[in-house]
C-alpha cells in the first residue's frame, strides 16, 4: 500500500531541533530506513513540512512510521493513501466495470 506521509513540525520545536543538531540526524536516519520512493521538504502554513511517499507491505506498519516523528518533534502526522499513474489506470478499469455492473 502506497501512503503519502504528511509531516508538520511545529516552528519552535523544529527550531530547537535544527539548533541541536538533531533534526538533519533524525531525517538521514529516517529516509535511510523508509527508503521512500520520493520525498520532498518545504513550508506549508509557515511551518517546517516534510512529504514521504512510501510503499508499506502491511498496514500495521503505519505506527512505525509516525511515532518518531510525534515523539522526537512533536509534529503533526497525516498519512494518506495514494496511487501512482499504473495504480490509477487499474482503478479506472475497474469503476468502469463497476458503473456497468450498476447501470
């Protein structure tokens, strides 16, 4: 299952992190265990925003990806399924189906 992964760090504490030296760590050690197939970093709403698209094999790995973030930063978490261009050409194939099915 494919998610896109909505981080929102809160000004202050990403500040704090930044100054420690704790938020590069953090997200070096982050992207090098979720391997995400893109990810991308920059201000939404003036906060400090971070969007990881990854490929889970299993739902039950969600915890795992948001509580480093809620624990470490205090960031907000926002976890969004997602498809790519094949994932939406399969699923178009199948409404039409659907549509004919309740036609």
């Amino acid at each position: 299952m494919r998610v896109m992964l909505k981080v929102t760090i809160p000004v202050e504490k990403g500040s704090q992190a930044l100054a420690d030296g704790s938020l590069p760590k953090m997200m070096q050690a982050v992207l090098g265990d979720l391997k995400p197939e893109a990810a991308y970093f920059l201000t939404l709403e003036g906060k400090r925003t971070s969007l990881l698209f990854v490929d889970l094999a299993d739902p039950s790995q969600i915890p795992a990806l948001a509580e480093p973030f809620f624990m470490r930063l205090n960031a907000e978490v926002d976890i969004y399924p997602v498809m790519n261009a094949d994932d939406l050409a399969k699923g178009l194939a199948g409404v039409m189906d659907t549509v004919r099915k309740y036609q």
